[in-house]
C-alpha cells in the first residue's frame, strides 16, 4: 500500500475511534487484504506527528494506544466547550492515588500506615469505578487484603504512555503541586460565621484543607497530612489473582 494512503487511513481511524488505537487494532482495518507490517504503521503515525507540528492537534502514544488530541496549549479555548465544571479531588483522594501509583501493589491498610489516617471507602470507591485502580491480588497473609494497582485509564487520563513518565518522588514537594500537575481543582466555601463570643486573634492565612473539608459537595472526607515516602519496599509475598495491566514498564 502506498504510504500516503496508510497515513490517511490511519488518520481517520484515529479521528473516528474516540479512543486510543494500539498497532494490533490499527491492523485490524485490513481484514480482508494483507494488514501493513507494524513498522509501516509505525512510520505512518510518525509522518502524521510531522504533519501536527505546530498545529492545535497532535499525535500522542498513551498507555492504550495512539491517538489525536488537542495540545495541552489550546486547553483555555477549547474547555469553553463545555459548560459542566471539571471534576473536583479531595486532598485524601489525591494522597491515595498517588500512593498507589507510586508503590503499587499496595494495600489499603499500608496506605493507613503511610498516611498515618484511615482510608475513607468512599475514596476507594471513587478511584474504582472511575477505572484509574483495580485489584491486582491479594496479600498472602491472614486476612487476604486486596492489592491494588493503576490502570491503563489511569495512564490515558493523565496523558501518560508508561509509569516511568510520572514525576519522581524527588520532584513533588508537596500536595499543591500534585494538584497544578493533575490540573485538579479544590473547592473553597466561604468561611462559617464567627461565634458572638470573643474569640483568639488568629492568623490571616485560610487554611485550604479546612475549607475543602467543609465543603459539602464533596463526595470524600478530606485530611491533612501529606502523601509521605516508604524508605523500605513493600514485600513480595503476593497471591495474584488478576493478570497485570499494561502499567508495567515496557522493555
């Protein structure tokens, strides 16, 4: 096949998919002929990210696949598109994610011990059925506590292809830079009146936790304490009952 005419076809599949396409999905495309060998479509995609340079839109490898997106420049413009707000985390909910992000497998009491605090089951709940997490097995010790892992909709919501393009340890100073980089937004409330009686003079700064946990729209509870890094890895005793995501390193 010509080359000029792989690139158009490719093209359009990645416009009319509405979701990433892998290279065995592209292939597909061919059933009833002979499909293009993978380094053809590879160089077919290549020739198309060319194509975008300095244009809106882009060709971008995430964790399922490939596909055409807006560029993260055009993002003030084009969210006037939609009029619902985007979604709003807890800090709770972010501290937990990143913790399984960063040292999955892990399970849900070995994050209270990092944390220090309960795990609300409303934040498990959250991080499942939006498909960024799944069970990945079970602990091999009395209790059999599920493991938990990210998922290939976590890597194509956060833009990603593996879990080596998450920023290091090193680089989150805290949990307001986790939120610029998630582009996640936190609720503020006005603050409750104060009491007629008297009260200590206190400091000008709001706190940003305080007002989050006040806010009733929010589906999670909302704690205080940083997301903090486990010096010793997590054992290896584990009894898998699921078979492993694409969340893993590619060779």
């Amino acid at each position: 096949m010509e080359p000029d005419k792989l690139k158009n076809i490719v093209e359009a599949a990645l416009l009319a998919a509405g979701e990433p396409l892998n290279l065995d999905q592209l292939q597909r495309l061919f059933a009833e002929q002979e499909p293009p060998a993978r380094d053809a479509l590879r160089e077919a995609l290549k020739r198309l990210t060319e194509d975008y340079e300095g244009r809106g839109i882009e060709i971008k490898e995430v964790g399922s696949g490939f596909r055409i997106q807006t560029r993260g420049a055009m993002s003030e413009w084009v969210s006037r598109l939609w009029e619902e707000r985007p979604p709003r985390y807890s800090r709770a909910l972010l501290e937990t994610l990143a913790l399984i992000a960063y040292r999955q497998p892990i399970t849900r009491g070995e994050i209270e011990e990092i944390r220090g605090v309960s795990v609300s089951t409303n934040i498990v709940k959250t991080l499942l059925e939006r498909e960024w997490v799944r069970v990945v097995g079970h602990r091999d010790v009395p209790g059999k506590p599920a493991m938990y892992g990210t998922t290939k909709q976590f890597l194509d919501y956060f833009n990603i292809k593996n879990l080596n393009e998450l920023p290091t340890l090193a680089e989150i100073r805290d949990i307001d830079s986790i939120n610029a980089e998630l582009v996640f937004e936190e609720p503020t409330t006005p603050q409750p009146e104060p009491d007629p009686e008297p009260e200590p003079e206190q400091s000008g700064n709001t706190d940003p936790i305080t007002e989050a946990a006040n806010d009733p729209s929010m589906s999670e509870e909302s704690e205080t304490e940083q997301v903090v890094e486990a010096a010793d890895p997590l054992p290896e005793n584990v009894v898998a009952v699921a078979e492993p995501e694409v969340t893993a390193q590619e060779p």
